[in-house]
C-alpha cells in the first residue's frame, strides 16, 4: 500500500492514544470484581487490536489489515451481543408482600 507519510504520522499518534486506553482499560479489569471481568477485558482487547491494527496502516501492511480486522470484528461483535443482552435481561420480581396491593388497599 502506498500511504502518505502524513497520514502515518497521524496512525502512529492514534496508536499511541489506544495504547494509553490500553492501559487504562487493563487497570481497570484487573480491579474488577470476579463476576464482571469479561466486560473490562473485552475493552483492553478492543483497544489493544486497535494498536497493532494502527500500527499495521501505518507501516503499509495489509496482511496485518487481513488478519487483525477479522479479529477486531469478532470483539467488537462480542461487546455488542453482550450489551444488547444486558438490556434484555428481565427484571427481578419483587419480594412477596412487596409493591402495589392489588385493588387499591393497602
């Protein structure tokens, strides 16, 4: 691929902003509790796909370009069937003598 050099300046800056939420991401999951952890490190593979897939348009590679989007697709299709999961998940019912009374009396 023939790239300007501008524009692989600005691929090596946005490589170096992901690498830093990289890092914030990781601190993140790893202060996460044990039942919430797959969310967080799907952030920190998010972004960490997004570095090397930067890099890779930066230096010219399109095989990195065939081999991380793919990759890049499956997280990003992993976060978005677990938020719209998330969203659908019923509510918990309430406790017995809970809530309203039926008829209007308490």
């Amino acid at each position: 691929m023939d790239i300007p050099d501008w524009i692989r300046w600005i691929f090596f800056v946005f490589a170096a902003v992901q690498l830093l939420f990289v890092y914030r991401a990781a601190h993140l999951a790893r202060r996460a509790e044990p039942g919430r952890r797959t969310g967080p490190w799907l952030e920190v593979a998010d972004h960490a796909v997004g570095v090397v897939l930067a890099v890779g348009l930066a230096l010219g590679a399109l095989p990195v370009l065939v081999v991380v989007a793919p990759v890049l697709l499956v997280v990003l299709s992993w976060q978005g069937i677990r938020t719209l999961l998330a969203r659908r998940a019923p509510a918990t019912a309430p406790a017995p003598g809970t809530g309203a009374a039926p008829g209007g009396g308490a």
